[in-house]
C-alpha cells in the first residue's frame, strides 16, 4: 500500500469530504525551465483517499472485624469481590508482556553530582505533610433500581451523587473518600452499615433510585508506608497508599469540577472553539509524588480538548466541514463512523436524557422500518404492522427535519439489538473527552492558548493552589494532611558547562565554536562533506506563475554558492524539472532523476497536502534510493530576502542525509576519567503508540551511532501488532534482530572494531511500564551482544529512561521576575526519586513558553557512571543533533528515533500488511495474548539510503 491510502488506514484522521476530481493533462515536453509550456492546462492532483450477583466470598465487615489484624497476610489480600450485577466497564485492554520482576534499578550510586554552578530554583511541587494513620478500604456497590425494580447500570456522576447523599442522610456516617469505582476509603469501621441504602434524587430531569451497599473490608492500609519508602527501608512503592492519598485529594474538587484521572476543570467555563465541533478547556494537574524532602504535590496548568454538546447534525457538519443535511457519501460515513465509534450521546425528543454509545450507521430514518410493538423475541414479528422509524417519531413526536440522514446505532449497557435514533434527536453529551488527532490550523491554536510564558504560569499555579485552600478541606482534616501551599519548593539546581562543536577551518584544520545560553553560530565548514556531481530540483504544485518561476530561479542561482560556505560543492547546474502533484508524475519523475544519477533532489511543495511530501519520501527511501530534502515555496518565498539563514538550516540536513558529518562534540571529555581504549556506541529507542493492532500497528524504531566520533546514525524500524484485536505491547519485540542489525554496521564503518561500552536511551514508556521494558528489552539487547561478539568480551551496557511527558517544572528568580532555567540546568537531589537513579535536565534554552526539564531515570549501569558522567554525557549529545546549531530538549539518539519513527508511518513494511478496514472501524481488544501472538514486520529501505540519516 502507499503513502496516499496508509494514511488514512494507519490513523484516526478526518475522512476526506472534498470532491476533488482528477484530470489528465497532455504530457508537457522536456524542458529545463520551471514554467509549463503556453496553453498547457494545469493537472489537478489526484485526490487522497484517504453481567444476580453471586454471594460474596467475603465475609461482612463485621464477620471480617473479628479475624482482622494489621500484620495479618489477609488483610492485604488485593482479591476483590467479584459482581454479577450488570457492568458498563469497557472491556479490558490485554498486554502480551507478562509481568516480570527479574532485574532490579540500580540505586543513585553518590550524593548527587557536583559538576557546574549552583543556583536555587522554585519547582511547581508544594511539600505535602501527612499523619501516619490506618485507612481502611472496602468494596460497595452502587445501582439504579429500574421502573421494573430491577438493577440498572449506575452511570459515574450518578454513584458519585449517590454517595454523597448517602453520607449526608445517614447519621454517625464517617468521612469517606470515594474512588468513583466501587472502592471507598475511611478511618471508621463501617460495621453498622452493611445493609442496602437506597436514595431518590432527580438526576437529568427525572426521579432516580439509586441503591448503596457496603460489600466487605477489602484491606487495612498503614500509610506509614510511604514514608518507609521515603527512608529507604523498603524499595517496593506503596502505590495503595499512593492512591489512597490522592483520591482524598480529589473529593472536594470532584464536587466542584470535571475529573479525569489526575486533571481538573471547570465545567463552568466556554471552552475555546476548534472550529469542528470540538473546543479547547484549560485546567490543572495534581498528583503525589514522594521524593527525597518527602511527599510533595505536584500540580501544574493542563489542557485538553472536549466535544461540544451539539445536537448530532450540527456536530456532524462541523466535523465534516459540509452541509450533511444534502447527503453523505459512503466512503465519508465510514471516516466518520471510525472518529464517533463509541461517543456518548444522549436524547433530546423525550422529556428525559436517556444516553447511547455510537456503534454505528445505519439506513436512512425513512427506509429503516420495524414492527410496531415487536419485541426482539417476538415470534410473530414478522405478522405485525410494519412502520418506518421517521414514520413513527412523526406520529409520536414530531415531524423529522432530515429524515434522509442515515440513523445512528445506539448501545445501550449490555444490549445485543440495535436503536435506531434519527440524528437530529440526539446530542452530544457534555464533558466528553476527544482524543482524536487535530488538524494543522488546530494544533496552533491549541499551542497558542497552551504555551505560557513562566512568569504567567507560576502566576496560575499559584492561584490554582490558593483556590484549592487545602487548609479547610474537611477531607484532608480527617488525615491531618498539611500542605505547604503559600510558596512553590526551592531545590538546588546545577546548570553544567555546555561542550565546544568542531568544525572544519582551513584546509583540515579542527575550529571549535563555543556554545552560548544553548546555541552558536556555524563560521566555519562542515566537518566532512562531498561533492554533489549530479543534482536536480523538482516543483511540485500548481502551474507556476511568473513570480513563482522567479522565486525558484533565484533560489536555484544562489543556493550553491550558499552551500559552497559550509563545504558542500556542487560540481554541475541543477536538472529543474516542475509537474503537478499527482502519485504519477511523482513516481515518474522521481525515477528519472533515479535512473539519471541524481545525488541530491530538492522537492519545492508549492501548498501541497501531507499526503505529498509523504508519497515524495516513499518513493525516495524505499523505491529509487534518491536523496530529497523538501523546501514549502511558501516557506521560501517568506526568507527568499534572508537566505543565508534558511539555507544554514537546509544544508546541516542536506549534509547528514549525503552521509556527512556536521560538527563534532568530543564526548569523552564530559567524562571524569575518559579512556583512549574506550569505544563507545549510542543507542535510541522509541514507540509510537503501545496499544496495537492489525488495522494499526505499533511502530518501534531504534538508532544507534555508526562511527567513532557518534555523529552518523543510522535507524531500524519495524511494526508490531497482535493477529487477531487489540493489545498492548509495551515493548520491542525484535530488539535483539534490530540492535545486531546495528552493531554489525557499527563494525563495518569503524575498521571491524566493537564497541566496549554502549549506552542505550530509550523513549516512549510509561511509569508503570519501567519494570517490563527493564526486564525484557535489557535481556534482549544482551542477547544481541551474544550474537555479535560471540568469544570477544562483552560491552559494558547503560540502559536510560526518557521522559518528556511530565509535569514538573521549573522556575528562577532574579529578584524582579520568574524566569526559565538557563539550558543546562540539572537538578538530581531534593525532589528525585528517594533511592533510585533520576535526574531532570533542562538542556534546551526556552524559545517560547516555559521550558519543560526531561526526566531521566537510569535502570540499568555496567559502565559505573557517577551522576556527574551520566549528567554531562547526557547533557553534551544534546547538542549533536545534525538538524540544528543549538542544544535541542533530549539527546541526539533518542530524537532521532522519534523523528524516524514518524517519518516512517506512511513507509512500507516488509510484505506490506493489508489494511483492509474494518467494518465497523472498531477492533475488540484481544485476550489471552502472549508474545508470541506479535507479528512484526521489518521496514525496507532503499540499499543506498537504508544506512544514512534519511530521516533528519
């Protein structure tokens, strides 16, 4: 398949709605020149197609009072009551990683590192002080008693109302703090209240009963454990009373506010309209950590989006960006049936909200009929009165506007049958997350409300944490909980020497350029360069105007001469060629420049679709091994009177794309005691996604350094994805295929010579998920170094977590204002994991917006760092990034395994999958998945390209 139908396949993307159609032009004759002969009409671009409950095994709270004891093993049984009533939970996501606990993270190995100079920062964390009290957690249960007296699904705003009542009503009712599941907390025993409550309240403009049981005393939790952990005296982390703590945080808010997981906001504001039915709402983030000061909260400014509640049709319109009320074509009814698969909507024709979740589409509300008064079983349905569903909201509601749209499919809890619901009588309901991809024009509106300047951000944490008042929270009261909350926390911070980057003077003389607040400027020539003795430039677009032709010829005369600066010279004029961006001149033409000999093919994209920049890099990688670096025309056209500067930003990529090296960074030399005999290799790692499947894979890539001064890289890709459903993956499966892959061109480019030491940073994992990728993928990179070196001794390997997504931040003061942190900062004491070895470095100066640390969590160390060395090597491969002359926010490997990983995602694998697209655009989430139900493909490149940094 190709990169103008993968896209569509691969992502949850907006259908296609236009109606662009496809011309055949008369060929153009061959011409070096950039405009279309007269006469010669323009060709269109082709368009992209885009479950009665079962008595408890436990005993009542009571029976269980009797036998109970703290240091009992029972009472931290984590076996829970198990419910037939009816359940709404969505089903459970599988991974095909068995849970492990084979290796252990490596502790800090010193105090903390010295290196650099010392300044006080604030961080957005507020010291958290905390009694050492018993809680208590039991399971309940909690359901609406239908008209028929039999129990219904409890809706989550229903069993938070439910219990909030029920702890008003009932006397000598203890303080409890609710999950929002079927777990509650309390320092009470709850003996006196083991039998059903019911409460009538009236919820969505009807009377509703709901019924409350205590189930059984689950566990007696000591939250002495936390600080257990915090004094070192246990490793394990005491994640219950983790939860514990936090969910008590969150009762007081949760009255007030809209609650996901650990984010907050206000159901009173107007979100900021995204033009497609859906709208932007800014909130706040709040989580417990427990750090070397002791438990701290952290709370920072969130944001995500939400669908608005539109009545369906509007929604749709917006969505689709067209009047659906004229008809919806097929192929648009299955785009939009993947993005509102399983939305919650909810009715409007009634009196009363009764809410769906979307399956799907159906016929139109006119030819959908069904017999009146039939139930599902009815044997003699077929004998009844037949009546349209249009027909029937017309006699007993009203009259359908748009009785030509085709009707929705609404789930209903656990039934079978299908709704059919005519989508002008239902909405969208509020406070509905979205988590589907945004659009350019989307993504920087949300950047512009989401990017905040440090002064401003300290500013609204501080007032998100003085509105909380934690000092009257009668929820925290009942622990003694005290929060530090008139000031952030001020840590120590390092901000540590940056490198110096080599270039080329003089004929081979070595220049080093020194880097100032995180950048510097390239005077001099490129370190190694070639000769480029055949090159093209190709315009792909609508025919060019005189002006543009203009544009293109002055950039083709000056670009050169602009290259020749840093050492790249080109020995020839280039070939121009200029067609319309359609899949076959793209092919065609790319070919040629293949067949001719081309080194190098600038790609001019005059306001072109993704689509074609991704078909350009196909064809390029995998099918004619040609060079390209794409240039927007727009983009050129706005720096056409400055490019010197957009050209220094073109040739650093077009230099490591020829296999070259732009400057180098002696990376031995932010080690305390560096070894000539040392011969190191960098790895990265990344995944974009862990929840796979057939219909879309997971796409794993690993780079690792090719040459001795760790400037070239080169990357490994593959999919991974289950045979049948949905699962989780959260590791590399051929790790071990890839990092041999690897070594071996390690080998081959620096004269049969191993590394001895190898350092492998790895992205795209989540907290909980460090114990199964420590496990597995070390043992698979260990594997890989068996194959390689068979007698030879084995490297020494530093296995590295990265994380970007977080929420701490950091902040200075200069007496006046609250700045960012100067690139370099590093802060490895105070609010670090309490044993282990972590450290946050902000190695990027903030061009915009407050600078966001990343967080480093080193699992694995043979090669005996001290934090000094892991810091400052860490901190120096930030700045040998070839794409840019300053320090970028993660080292070089791993960015460039990201930046592969998606430049890949429209690339051929192997044998190429077929995305046939489901039927319903849904995938059940598989189960009983192991390992061995992963199939993965490997990614094909073009042999000339396969081994250079294509993708920078």
């Amino acid at each position: 398949m190709s990169a103008w139908g993968k896209r569509q396949a691969r992502a949850d993307t907006k259908p296609n709605v236009g109606s662009a159609t496809t011309t055949n032009g008369t060929a153009a004759p061959k011409k070096s020149a950039w405009g279309a002969p007269p006469g010669v009409s323009p060709v269109a671009p082709a368009p992209v197609t885009s479950t009665e409950r079962s008595s408890s095994a436990f005993p009542t709270p009571r029976e269980a009072m009797e036998n109970l004891s703290l240091d009992s093993p029972s009472s931290h049984t984590t076996v829970r009551s198990q419910s037939a009533r009816p359940s709404n939970r969505r089903p459970q996501l599988h991974s095909a990683v068995p849970e492990s606990a084979v290796l252990t993270p490596v502790r800090r190995p010193d105090e903390g590192g010295k290196v650099g100079k010392t300044v006080d920062v604030y961080t957005n964390h507020f010291r958290v002080h905390i009694d050492a009290g018993v809680v208590n957690q039991y399971d309940i249960e909690i359901y609406m008693i239908g008209r028929d007296k039999k129990p219904r699904l409890a809706r989550k705003d229903e069993r938070w109302e439910t219990v909030q009542r029920i702890a008003k009503r009932e006397k000598n009712f203890p303080i409890i703090w609710y999950d929002e599941g079927k777990t509650i907390y309390t320092k009470e025993l709850l003996t006196d209240f083991t039998k059903p409550l019911q409460v009538t309240f009236k919820m969505n403009n009807e009377d509703k009963t709901f019924q409350f049981q205590v189930l059984n005393l689950v566990r007696q939790e000591k939250i002495r454990d936390i600080f257990d952990f915090i004094e070192k005296k246990t490793s394990i982390r005491p994640r219950d009373s983790i939860r514990i703590i936090e969910t008590l945080f969150k009762q007081r808010a949760r009255n007030d506010l809209i609650s996901f997981r650990n984010q907050f906001y206000d159901r009173k504001q107007k979100l900021d309209d995204l033009g497609d039915g859906r709208g932007m709402a800014n909130g706040f983030y709040q989580a417990l950590f427990l750090t070397q000061l002791g438990p701290t909260l952290n709370i920072n400014l969130a944001f995500t989006c939400f669908y608005m509640p539109l009545n369906f049709v509007e929604f749709a319109t917006k969505y689709l960006r067209k009047d659906i009320t004229k008809g919806l074509s097929e192929i648009e009814l299955q785009g939009f049936r993947r993005i509102v698969r399983n939305m919650l909507i909810e009715t409007i024709h009634t009196g009363r909200d009764i809410r769906y979740r979307i399956r799907g589409f159906g016929l139109p509300a006119n030819q959908i009929t069904f017999v009146r008064g039939a139930s599902d079983d009815a044997g003699d349905a077929s004998l009844g009165e037949k009546i349209s569903v249009a027909d029937f909201f017309a006699e007993k509601y009203q009259k359908l506007k748009y009785p030509n749209l085709p009707c929705i499919d609404g789930m209903s809890g656990t039934q079978k049958r299908a709704n059919w619901l005519p989508m002008e009588v239902v909405r969208l309901v509020p406070w509905e997350r979205s988590l589907k991809p945004l659009d350019s024009v989307q993504r920087a509106l949300v950047t512009k409300k989401s990017v905040i300047k440090p002064e401003q951000r300290y500013d609204q944490i501080m007032k998100v944490v003085q509105n909380r008042q934690f000092d009257t929270d009668p929820y925290l009261q009942e622990l003694n909980i005290k929060v530090d909350s008139k000031e952030m926390l001020q840590v120590k911070a390092r901000i540590l020497p940056p490198p110096e980057v080599k270039y080329r003077g003089q004929g081979s003389s070595e220049i080093a350029e020194r880097v100032n607040f995180g950048k510097w400027t390239i005077r001099n020539r490129f370190y190694t360069t070639r000769d480029i003795n055949k090159w093209g430039m190709i315009y792909f677009g609508s025919k060019p105007t005189q002006d543009v032709i203009q544009t293109l010829k002055d950039f083709e005369i000056r670009l050169p001469s602009l290259l020749q600066r840093y050492g790249i010279n080109m020995k020839s004029k280039p070939i121009t060629v200029a067609k319309p961006a359609t899949k076959e001149e793209i092919e065609n033409t790319l070919n040629n420049g293949s067949k001719d000999g081309w080194q190098l093919t600038i790609v001019i994209l005059n306001n072109t679709t993704d689509n074609v920049y991704d078909y350009v890099k196909q064809c390029g990688n995998q099918r004619y091994g040609l060079v390209t670096q794409c240039v927007s025309y727009q983009a050129l056209e706005r720096n056409i009177g400055k490019l010197d500067m957009y050209v220094q930003n073109l040739s650093q990529k077009i230099n490591a794309k020829m296999g070259c090296i732009n400057g180098v960074v002696n990376l031995k030399a932010a080690l305390s005691r560096p070894s000539n005999e040392d011969l190191f290799m960098f790895f990265g790692a990344d995944v974009t996604h862990t929840t796979c499947s057939a219909e879309r894979p997971s796409i794993a890539a690993v780079v690792g350094s090719r040459d001795p001064t760790n400037s070239l890289y080169a990357a490994r890709l593959c999919e991974q994805y289950p045979k049948l459903g949905r699962c989780s993956m959260e590791i590399i499966k051929d790790l071990d295929k890839m990092v041999v892959d690897l070594l071996q061109l390690f080998a081959q480019s620096c004269g049969n010579r191993l590394p001895n030491k190898i350092v492998f940073y790895r992205d795209g994992v989540d907290d909980g998920q460090y114990q199964k990728v420590l496990d597995n993928e070390v043992a698979k990179i260990k594997q890989a170094f068996r194959t390689v070196y068979t007698n030879r001794q084995l490297p020494k390997l530093t296995f590295i977590i990265v994380k970007k997504r977080h929420n701490t931040r950091f902040f200075v003061y200069d007496g006046q204002m609250t700045k960012n942190v100067e690139a370099g900062t590093i802060i490895d004491q105070q609010i670090t994991h309490p044993s282990q070895f972590d450290f946050y470095l902000c190695s990027q100066a903030a061009l915009m917006g407050t600078s966001r640390p990343a967080l480093y969590h080193v699992l694995h160390d043979e090669i005996g760092f001290t934090s000094d060395d892991v810091e400052q090597l860490t901190y120096w491969l930030c700045h040998t990034d070839a794409r840019c002359s300053k320090a970028v926010s993660i080292p070089a490997p791993i960015h460039y395994a990201h930046l592969a990983a998606y430049a890949s995602r429209t690339f051929d694998f192997d044998d190429n999958l077929d995305q046939g697209d489901d039927a319903d655009g849904f995938v059940e989430n598989a189960e009983n998945v192991s390992m061995d139900d992963i199939k993965t493909k490997l990614m094909v490149l073009d042999s000339k390209i396969a081994n250079n940094m294509w993708f920078v």
